[in-house]
C-alpha cells in the first residue's frame, strides 16, 4: 500500500474530487469558459487547483508545483521536488455530466515521479502508484492485462489535436490501427486511459499533442502495474515530447512497429514541459 509519508496527499486529492462533486452536473450559467477556440475550463477547475495548490503548499513544504491553469510556480535553490496537477482531466466530460473525468497529482523527485494518483470521484474510484512498490485501484493490486497480439487488443486514443487543427494529428496513425485492433475507444480522459491500462481493462493507450500534467500520474501507474510507456518513437521523452503509448508491455513493439510506422510525429515542445523546467527542482549542491 502507499506508504505513510503520501497518505496525506492521496486524502487531499480524495477531498479535492469531492469539491468537484458539488457542482458536477450542476454548473452555473457562465461557470465555462473558452481558453482558445475549443479547450474549455470551469471555475470547478481552477477552485480545484486552488485547493491543491494550497494543501500541497501545507503538506509538502518547498515543493515546486505545476498546475494545468496556473502555471509553476518558481522553484528555489535546494527544492525537494514538483508536484504537478491537472485539476480535472476531462473537462469536456465534466461540463456535459458525464463521469469519466479525474483528479490527477504526481509528485516528482530529482526529475523522476515518485508517487501518482488519479482520483475519479464521480466514478467512485481511485488509482494510485509509488514507485518501486506497486499500483493500485481503491486500495487493491491492480496488473496490466496479459493480451498477446494487437488484433485482440482493444485501445484506447483521443483526438484533441484534430479539433485544435494541429499538424501532423493523430489520423494517420488511427487510420492504420484501427484495422490491428480489436477495437478503439475515446473516453475523454488521458489520466484514465492509461490507468485502464493499468489494471487491464484496456490494453493499450497512445495519444500525441500531450501536456505532463495530463499523463504524469498515469504513467506512473502504468509502469507500476507491470506496463511499458514511452513516446512514439519509443523512447522516454513521452511527458516533455507531447505524445504518450503505454500498452501492456506485450504490445508494445508490435504497435510501434505495425501501429505507428513511419507517422510517428516529431517530438514537440511542450508548454507543460517547459513550464516544468522553469519550476523544476534545483538537485543541491
């Protein structure tokens, strides 16, 4: 189980979903917002982060924090780590009441995360992975599936890159899978996605034009359950490139391979990642 130094972390997500829960479904005329031409945001979502950020200010103390709507804030010589936020991972579905949105929270230590969570309050639901001793959901041991090949496997993507018209998108490599895979679904959330891989109800997850704050957590339960996640191009950069595969581990090289082909899009900039770097801890001297 999560070891008593990230207890208190994991209740403060669980509190913050519960502050979602008061308005889901129920949001006021001119609680949504545009930030750009198609994302949307709440005042549930920067209440949220809000929260967070204070708690975490309270909890652990000289951690840099990176949120989705806020920003970093900026990191001092000597800081323990970054706590990194998306306040609610699919908005969209959040907006139009439908449940499959998270909490997600990372803490990362000298550049790598240490303990994630993805809290789904109107799900009832909550995943959460230290590294080195396991992932689980709702306080149980959760594995990656065990399925051999891409044409039993059903995936999972999302197409917010479409909408924004940003180029290379997604199609290409959708138009080739969807003939590999048993079947694909887009539910809305990354941070859920990858934590159905997680405990294997999907066995495969990839999306490009990613921020941190969206896969963080769920990579590292991914990883913890037994999965494999890197960028497309199969190496690491997956949270700083803006584009994410986390598969059962099986599937891995086949989806490279067979899935992706030669359309794996160049590694971009993120904001996220950048952002990140600016509020990134100083490793002491």
């Amino acid at each position: 189980m999560v070891s008593q130094r990230f207890l208190p972390v994991l209740e403060l997500v669980r509190q913050a979903g519960v502050r979602s829960l008061e308005q889901f479904g129920r949001l006021a005329a001119g609680a949504v917002e545009f930030k750009g031409d198609t994302d949307l945001v709440t005042v549930v979502d920067r209440d949220v982060e809000q929260f967070l950020r204070d708690g975490i200010a309270h909890l652990l103390p000289g951690y840099a924090f990176l949120g989705e709507e806020g920003g970093a804030t900026a990191a001092a010589a000597g800081c323990a780590g970054t706590v990194v936020v998306d306040p609610i991972d699919g908005t969209a579905n959040f907006v139009h009441g439908l449940p499959q949105y998270a909490v997600s929270l990372a803490v990362k230590e000298a550049g790598r995360t240490v303990f994630g969570v993805v809290h789904a309050p109107a799900l009832n639901v909550t995943y959460c992975a230290e590294a080195g001793a396991g992932a689980w959901k709702n306080g149980a041991p959760i594995h990656v599936s065990a399925t051999p090949c891409l044409i039993e496997a059903l995936g999972a993507t999302g197409f917010a890159c479409v909408r924004a018209k940003l180029h290379p998108d997604n199609l290409p490599i959708f138009n080739r899978v969807i003939y590999l895979l048993r079947g694909i679904r887009r539910l809305g959330s990354a941070a859920l996605d990858l934590c159905l891989v997680a405990e294997g109800r999907l066995d495969l997850y990839w999306e490009i034009y990613i921020q941190p704050w969206d896969i963080a957590a769920g990579a590292l339960i991914v990883r913890e359950a037994g999965g494999q996640v890197s960028d497309l191009h199969g190496g690491d950069a997956f949270e700083g490139g803006r584009q994410v595969l986390a598969t059962n581990g099986r599937l891995h090289a086949a989806f490279l391979r067979d899935g992706v082909g030669t359309d794996a899009p160049p590694l971009s900039d993120s904001v996220g990642a950048t952002l990140l770097e600016k509020g990134a801890p100083q490793t002491p001297s």
